[in-house]
C-alpha cells in the first residue's frame, strides 16, 4: 500500500499550533522582523514549531514579501572564445561564488550555459525580478552594452574587467605583482635571460597588461630585456593554441644562436600547452629551459614536471564579487531606493614552485 501524501503545511498551522495571528508567523519566517514588534521568544517558538511541522516555505511568496529572488547570475559572453563556466578559470571563481551564496541563503543561475544568449539576456532577467545581482566574466574592453546595463542602476561585479565603465564592482588581479613574483623567483634562481610568452597584444588590455608587468618586473629586478625573448604573436589575433605552436617553434629555432634560459608565461595554459611543444621538439623541462604560469589550474600538477605558477586567487575573487552583490541585495531590500556603491580590489597573487623551473645548468649560448 502507498503511502498517503504528505500534508503540505501552511502558516496558519504554525500559527494555530503556537497561539498567535498567521501574519505574525509570517513576519517571523519570511526574516521581516524588524519594527515589527514581534519579541525574539516568540519568534523562536514559531522557528522551533515550523521545523516540528517540517514546513517549507513558498519561495514565490517569499521572493514577494522580501522583494528578492535571493539569486545570483552568472554571464559570460557567448563573444569570449575559449570562455565559459565548464571551463577551468570560472569553475574555480563558481567555487566561490556557491560558497558565498550557501552561506547566505542564495542560489546562482547560469544565463548563459550554451552561449547563445546576447548581453540583452542580462537585463531581461533583472526586469522580469529574477535575479538580485549579476556576476559578469569575461567582459571584452570595448563592449558597449556593459556601460548601458550599468546605466540601469542594476548591481553588477566584474572579475578582471579592464573597460572604462566605473560604475560597476571590479575586482582584478594584480598583474603587477604576478609578473614581479614570477621574475623574482627565476633570477633568485640565478636565471638572468628571461623571456616572454604570450598570445596576441591584439586580444585586449588584460594581454598587453601582463606584458607590460613583465617588462616592468624584469627592470625592476636589473635585467636587460632581450626582444628577441619575446614572443607575442600580433599577427595572428590570437588562439591559445596557435600561440603555443608557433611560439614553441620561435624560442626552439634560437637554438641555432641562443634562446632564453627562463620563460615567463601569460598563464597556466599556455604554459601546458607550450611545454608539450616544446619536449616534442626535443627542449629539456626545466633543464634546459624553465617555465612559470600564471593562474595556477589543476592541470598544473598533472603533467610532468609539475608546472611552477603564479596562483589567481579566483575561488577568493569569486566569493568577494558575490558577498557584495549579496550584501547590496539586501539592502535594497531595505531601504527602496538604496543606491549601490562599486568598488575596485586587486586580488593579489601567491608564488607556487614545482618542478618546471629550476637554476640554470648551462648558458644559452651553449644550448643546441
């Protein structure tokens, strides 16, 4: 025999059960307490007896009352090559952003899944009340629906967003610090020809940025910049993979004269990507040749040598972006015509060394 199906149970059960009005069990479950006079005993005993009854809220009615769908989304462009949320980089920032919301009660929604859904998408859903707040990754410089969308007055955060709109929450990796991390710890190796290793300048601020921290670093730490130890390929507007292969056959064709003892990547995928380039091509990791990464993927330890990178604190930079969409969520909540604030953090960046960078065993003249 079946069981018989549960009885849903309402608020007026809850209320019958402790002895007071149904609006006051509403008052107390729905986390509207404030001025409402409504002692803290009480409310407790409404808390204890809902989950003696085993209720579960309607989350309709409650998004209605609090004016909050208490969610989350999540966007990246269906423009972005090589981006979405199955990937690596934005798994690890969704750590985060799920450990924010568990915490506070919240759910996340992805808009954006199969990237077909155009930036229009966004603002739709905040129309139609289905989010609180919009987490955007990967934004391009140059994309003009963002400053629209942020003229909404809508709460918005960006992660490692380069453009000119101010008008949104931005956290960003210290790119400065990376590159300084990364060439410190290869001249304390006592590497002094260092290179660079980069897809196309072509690709954005964020690329030519972290060339331009390199250069930086490398003066900063007394080095003289050889050109010829840079490989970004401007000509090719730039695919990872394109710049690992080419870039692999640029620093091995130096063997013919002489090519750097260190390499400096733009991050942990290229690193992986050019290191297999260049074992195939006959170069020693980190024998011969040391590389770091920047970013610091799972994949890093997986290969062998394990690649020496420059972490990201994306889980961190994840949780920061979503705490404060969460945070501005509930004050409007509060107070209607509460305006949220943005602000701008750099995220910074932790050395990790493994196996692929290692001191010098020879001069690179010698390397053939």
């Amino acid at each position: 025999m079946q069981n018989a199906r549960k009885k849903t149970v309402r608020l007026s059960d809850i209320a019958r059960r402790v002895g007071c009005s149904p609006t006051i069990v509403s008052v107390v479950i729905n986390g509207a307490m404030s001025n409402s006079g409504v002692s803290e005993k009480l409310a407790r005993r409404v808390r204890q007896t809902a989950d003696e009854m085993d209720y579960q809220p309607n989350f309709a009615s409650q998004s209605l009352a609090r004016r909050s769908t208490r969610t989350i989304g999540i966007y990246v462009p269906k423009e972005s090559p090589g981006a979405g949320i199955a990937y690596g980089y934005e798994s690890t920032i969704l750590r985060g952003v799920e450990r924010a919301c568990q915490e506070q009660g919240y759910d996340w929604l992805a808009i954006n899944l199969l990237g077909q859904n155009s930036p229009k998408t966004c603002r739709e859903k905040f129309l139609q009340q289905r989010i609180d707040g919009l987490l955007l990754l990967h934004v391009e410089d140059d994309a003009d629906w963002v400053e629209l969308l942020a003229s909404d007055n809508v709460n918005i955060a960006t992660i490692n967003y380069y453009g000119p709109v101010r008008s949104i929450s931005i956290i960003n990796f210290d790119e400065v610090q990376a590159m300084h991390l990364a060439v410190t710890h290869l001249v304390e190796l006592a590497h002094r020809e260092i290179g660079y290793w980069g897809p196309s300048e072509d690709m954005g601020l964020a690329v030519r940025g972290r060339l331009d921290a390199f250069r930086r670093a490398a003066q900063d730490n007394g080095l003289t910049i050889n050109e010829a130890f840079i490989f970004s390929n401007s000509d090719d507007i730039g695919r990872f993979q394109d710049s690992a292969v080419k870039g692999a056959a640029y620093f091995a064709a130096l063997a013919e004269s002489r090519y750097p003892t260190a390499i400096v990547c733009y991050d942990d995928y290229l690193a992986l990507m050019g290191m297999g380039e260049l074992q195939d091509a006959g170069i020693r990791i980190p024998e011969q040749i040391s590389l770091v990464g920047v970013d610091n993927v799972e994949a890093g330890q997986l290969v062998r040598p394990r690649l020496t990178t420059i972490a990201q604190p994306l889980a961190s930079m994840g949780y920061r972006a979503t705490r404060h969409l969460i945070n501005t969520s509930q004050a409007r909540q509060k107070e209607k015509d509460f305006s949220p604030k943005p602000f701008f953090e750099k995220a910074l960046p932790e050395l990790i060394v493994r196996q692929s960078s290692a001191p010098p065993r020879r001069k690179p003249k010698d390397l053939r």
